[in-house]
C-alpha cells in the first residue's frame, strides 16, 4: 500500500535553503549600513528599525525552513509562511503537475509545479513538489496512488467542481494571455508614440497619438480583447 510510505514532507533543499541563508547575511549588514551611518535619526528610533531588521530577516530563514508540503493519513497540506492549509483525501477532486508560467521570466523556477484541486474549484500549491526538488514522476505518481487509496471507496468526481475547477484555469490562462500579449504589444506601441516626432500629422491624428492615449488605451485595449478572447476561447471547450 502506498498509504503506508505516509507520513510525507517536501521541504527546499539543502543547497537552495543555504544560498538563501548566505544572501540574507550579506543583506541584512547591507540594509543597515546606511540606518547607521545616518547621525540625524535619533538612537532610539536607529535601535528599533535595526531590531525590526533583523528580525525581518530572522523570520525569512525561520519560515523557509518550517514551510513545506506535508501529507498524513487524513489530508495534504502546505504549511507557509503565514498559515497552514489542510485538503482532506476525501475532498481532492484532482492532483496535476502542470507547467509553471514563472520559468519563462525566471531562469532559477522550476518548470512544473504541483497543484491539489478541492471541491470549491481552487487549487492549492504544494510547495517544494516540483521538477527541482523531486523527481515529479514518482513522486506524482505516489501522491495518486495514496489519494485513491484514502479517498475512500464511495468517492466519486463532483461534476459542479470540475466546472469550477475549469472556469478558474480559464480566467489564469486568460490573465496570462492578455499580460503576454500587452507585452508584445508594448514595443509597436512605443513606434506609433513616435510617429509625431518625424512626420508632420494633422492636428486631430496628432491628438490620437498622443503618449497618453497610446499607453494609456492601447495597453489596457490589447489586455482586454486578448484576455477576453482567451477566456471564450477556453468556455467553449469546457
């Protein structure tokens, strides 16, 4: 039985936790050299920003340490920096990896990520399960077998979930492609900006071209028609 292997806990790795360990003390002096250095602010208000500082910084490699992906006998959970949230087996309705939209502006995320899906439609990350830390085959593969196992034998998919589940993923993906598109958008859009400073425009035209009116309808326009474009998109293969 897989359930047996329980109870399991995904944590950052050793090697990142240090590096995130070596930047914090190279930070921490940083942020506070200029505090110090400063003779106009009084003592007692330097004492309690640098304590405040420190303390700031304590609490990061506090939290990166505690926070992890964990799974008992009852539910999985991810204990975070503020909260912990708890999924009972009985209440999963999926678990995906699913590719992260972070690893194409970032080159040290991983590329896929893992999301428990609950009854009300939201999905929940499981930090530190993912194609940096694990191997996701088999650790995915694991965490499947052990829902089906604990899910208990009259489970069954709640078809008002799925819809949700679906509509949500809709509206990201919609978010991701208006955000995408608009930065695409961005570079012509600076070129029609431009456009008045070389060539001679009737004063009605010049207007239109304005910089305000470039960025401030251009983007905003592109975003909307190629989010809501994505999203009805989506709704028709739901």
């Amino acid at each position: 039985m897989s359930y047996e292997r329980l109870p399991l806990e995904y944590r950052m790795s050793s090697g990142r936790l240090r590096l995130l360990i070596t930047m914090i003390l190279l930070a921490t002096p940083a942020a506070l050299l200029p505090l110090l250095t400063i003779e106009e602010i009084p003592t007692g208000i330097r004492t309690v920003i640098s304590l405040a500082v420190v303390a700031l910084f304590g609490w990061l490699v506090y939290g990166s340490r505690r926070s992890a992906t964990t799974a008992d006998i009852k539910a999985i959970g991810v204990r975070g920096f503020f909260r912990r949230r708890r999924v009972a087996w009985e209440d999963i309705q999926d678990i995906r990896a699913e590719l992260n939209p972070a690893a194409a502006m970032q080159s040290a995320a991983p590329n896929y990520i893992t999301f428990v899906y609950g009854r009300d439609g939201r999905k929940l990350q499981l930090p530190y399960v993912d194609d940096q830390h694990v191997s996701m085959e088999r650790e995915m593969a694991l965490l499947l077998d052990i829902w089906t196992e604990l899910r208990g034998d009259d489970w069954a998919p709640d078809p008002q979930a799925a819809v949700r589940i679906d509509r949500r993923n809709a509206r990201q993906a919609a978010l991701l492609s208006g955000m995408s598109w608009a930065m695409l958008g961005f570079l012509p859009l600076v070129v029609i900006m431009l456009v008045p400073l070389f060539a001679d425009l009737p004063e009605g035209l010049e207007s239109v071209l304005s910089p305000w009116a470039v960025m401030g309808v251009g983007l905003p326009l592109i975003f909307a028609l190629t989010a809501l474009a994505s999203y009805r998109r989506s709704l028709r293969n739901i």
